[in-house]
C-alpha cells in the first residue's frame, strides 16, 4: 500500500519540537553526507558522459561483402585457400572491436631514457604498429584477441598487394575493415584507435603494471634494460610505468641475457613483439581490475584518455562503452585466448614480409572471429600442427609444449595460443 501523503495543518496543530540524541544526530549527518556524495557522483558521471559524448569520432563505415573471404596465401604454398561455409552465428550477441595503435600524439617527455618508445616518427605521418580484433560476447563473459603483423602480405583492395600496414588511415578505417572482411572474412562492429599517449596514461592511472621474466632483457634502441635489483633473484618482477611500457610494447629488437653476460636477440622479431603485446594486455586489464575502475585514478585517466586519446566510429555511444567494460569487469583476463595470424617470412622486391599461411590451424581461429565457432571455450593456439589440449609453456625458449589429452574434454583440431618468440613472461610467476 502506498504512503498517505501528509496534509498540512494549522500552526496550533503542531507538536512541541522534538530533540535529537547526539547518536540521531551523527545519524542524520551522516545520511546528508551520502546524499551528497551521491548527488556529487552522479553529476561527475553525467559530466563525463556529455563530455565523452563530445570525444573523437570518425565516420561509421559498411564494408562490401559481395568478395567471397579468402586467406591469401603464396602460391608456392600447397595448402587451399580458405573458403568458409555458411552456417548460424556461434555467438549471436558478440561483436568485434578492431584495435589500432596510432604511433601519432605520443606525448613523450624527449628528457625519459625510454625517449626512444617514440622517437623516429616524426614528419612521417602516423602508422600502425598494432592492428588487433578483440571480439567480445556479452552472454558467456569471453574474450579472445586476433593480432595481425604489420608485414602481413595480403590484398589491399583497389591497391594491390602490400604490408597490411598500408590499410591503416589515421581516424579512417574502411580500407582496413574492407581489407580484413576480404582476406579473412572478419567484419567489424567496433572501432577503437589508440594513440601512445592513450597507452601510457592508462599504464600510470593503474599505478604501472607488473611482468615477471626468467633473464634480464635489454634494447638500447628504445633504453629497455630491465634487470632484477639487489633484493631480487630470478625469476623476477618489473612493474612498467607508462614510458617503459611503451618502449617495452614497441621493441623488435629486444634481447635477453644469459648467466655470462652473453645477449641473445629474440629472432621473432614483430611476431615475438605481438606475443609480448598481447601478454602485457592481459596484465594491463588485471592491474584495472585489481585497483579498481573506479578508483578516482583509473577514472580519470580512463575519462582523459577516452576525451583526447582514443577515436571511436561514431554512434558508438558511451552507454555502448559503459556497457562493454561491464561485459570485460567480469572477463577473467587470464581466460582471454591470445592468437596471430600465422605466417612465414619472404623477401618480395627486396622487401622482407610476412606471407600469411593457410592452415587447418588458421581455418580454426578465424571461425572464432567470423562468428561460426564459439568463444565460450575456445582453444589455445599451438603453430605448425593440430593439438587436443595445450599445455602453456613460457620463459625465452619460445617452444610449445607437446598437446596433452585430458581425461573428459572433447578431442579437437582447434589451435593453441600462440607463444611466438624467445623472451616471453613465465606463465608460472605471479607478481
């Protein structure tokens, strides 16, 4: 039943003015605080959001699907082109976010001994040294990551073959979800370019993020040299700031050291750099999760970084935004599978590239990403062969184990997640 409201009455009605008790009164002061609290909260949300609603934005693009997806491959590879049969969407309600990583505005101090993150850019324009699809269900809480290497030899529509890299246009990406829906039969929801100064305000608003390795590791080219201290022994833990993250995120020709002082230069070169890439993202989003995304320093490097730093497609509103990272407060980042394009390197007109390779492996992920095999349960990805279930290997040696079976999980083809490269984090130190 619903309250009777009250009725006014005469002054001579009313009752002697009542005294609160010192407990009632520390009772009513503290019911005013909240609700001003509450009051201050929710107009700083609504402030956010008429802000962010002001943000970058770029034109929503449709791509043309009249191209039967294919996987283009060397001629000289014996394996079929990949031609995908129709079936229902595995994932009806998951949707795909393509990932840039614009070299441009990296805001970097020129002073940092990490300078060399950004440096060599500029008058050139802006690239993209990251190009990822993250594709996301709302319903079963998965995640998975696709990442592209920049010298991915494919067809560039209307352009001919060249590096994938060619596809990026700085706040335009239909020549790069064209190219993708053409070579891989991947269409894109979502658009997020990220920018260096996005990546390092996020890495510090976290307070740094933490990466355990086996060996010291060293690039004089962007003044990586992350070493265990006096306290430390190996393995160890490194927390990034932002600057050294970037420089670390960023390094192809990064090296490790062994017990005699001798230095090894990882010769995966940019596969062994997206390995690493898609490691610290896990470990970025467990930082977040682990200080929380409302703590006042995450929220507002979050709110900076989506008003100055990140371009969206437009209609992507920031309830759709809202919405999504709910989606990701619930992802286990350890659960988000990992995988890249495979592919072999090939010298084309003097150019050294990457040659995308057509595999039952490969057939495998990008069902994942075209929406014909589910995320709830996806498979690791191992390279150069079919598994059942892979155990995670780690540290510098860059091998994968051999597929083990286990006792009640389903026999597949499905491939593993990729461990490309000889410096990776060990999977068995926490930090």
């Amino acid at each position: 039943m619903e309250p009777t409201p009250l009725q006014p009455s005469s002054a001579a009605s009313l009752p002697s003015r009542q005294h609160h008790t010192v407990a009632q009164r520390a009772i009513l002061a503290l019911n005013i605080v909240v609700v001003i609290a509450c009051l201050v909260g929710a107009g700083a949300l609504l402030y956010g959001k008429n802000e962010l609603d002001s943000r970058l934005q770029t034109e929503r693009v449709e791509v043309q699907t009249t191209t039967a997806p294919a996987v283009t491959v060397d001629p000289n590879n014996t394996a079929s082109t990949i031609t995908p049969e129709t079936f229902p969407a595995a994932d009806p309600l998951a949707q795909n976010f393509l990932v840039t990583g614009s070299d441009a505005n990296s805001c970097a101090d020129p002073n940092s001994v990490w300078a060399g993150g950004a440096a060599g850019r500029e008058g050139l324009g802006s690239r993209s040294d990251t190009i990822m699809v993250m594709r996301i269900d709302p319903v079963s809480r998965a995640a998975a990551v696709l990442s592209f290497p920049r010298d991915l030899w494919i067809k560039i529509p209307g352009h001919g073959k060249n590096r994938i890299n060619a596809a990026y246009v700085e706040n335009d990406y239909s020549l790069l979800a064209q190219t993708l829906s053409d070579n891989f039969g991947i269409e894109v929801d979502h658009y997020l370019q990220v920018d260096f100064c996005a990546f390092k305000r996020i890495v510090d608003a976290v307070g740094g993020v933490a990466v355990p390795f086996d060996t010291p590791i060293i690039d004089t080219k962007v003044g990586i040299y992350v070493h265990p201290d006096e306290n430390q022994t190996l393995p160890f833990c490194h927390t990034f700031s932002g600057d050294e993250a970037l420089a670390y995120v960023r390094s192809r020709h990064l090296k490790w050291i062994d017990a005699q002082g001798v230095k090894h230069e990882d010769n995966a070169a940019d596969l062994g750099r997206i390995s690493r890439q898609q490691d610290f993202l896990r470990r970025a989003l467990r930082a977040a999760l682990d200080k929380g995304l409302f703590n006042p320093s995450v929220a507002r490097g979050i709110l900076s970084t989506l008003q100055n730093d990140i371009v969206t497609e437009s209609g992507f509103t920031v309830d759709d935004m809202l919405k999504f990272a709910g989606v990701m407060h619930d992802v286990n980042p350890e659960s988000i599978h990992t995988y890249q394009v495979e592919s072999y390197g090939k010298v084309i007109s003097a150019n050294a590239v990457q040659m995308p390779v057509d595999s039952e492996n490969m057939r495998a992920i990008l069902a994942i990403f075209q929406g014909t095999a589910p995320l709830l349960g996806a498979p690791d990805q191992v390279t150069g062969g079919t598994t059942t279930v892979a155990t995670p290997t780690s540290g510098t040696t860059g091998t994968t184990a051999a597929p083990t079976t286990v006792a009640g999980a389903p026999v597949s083809t499905l491939p593993a997640d990729n461990t490309v490269g000889q410096i990776l984090p060990p999977d068995d130190v926490k930090c």
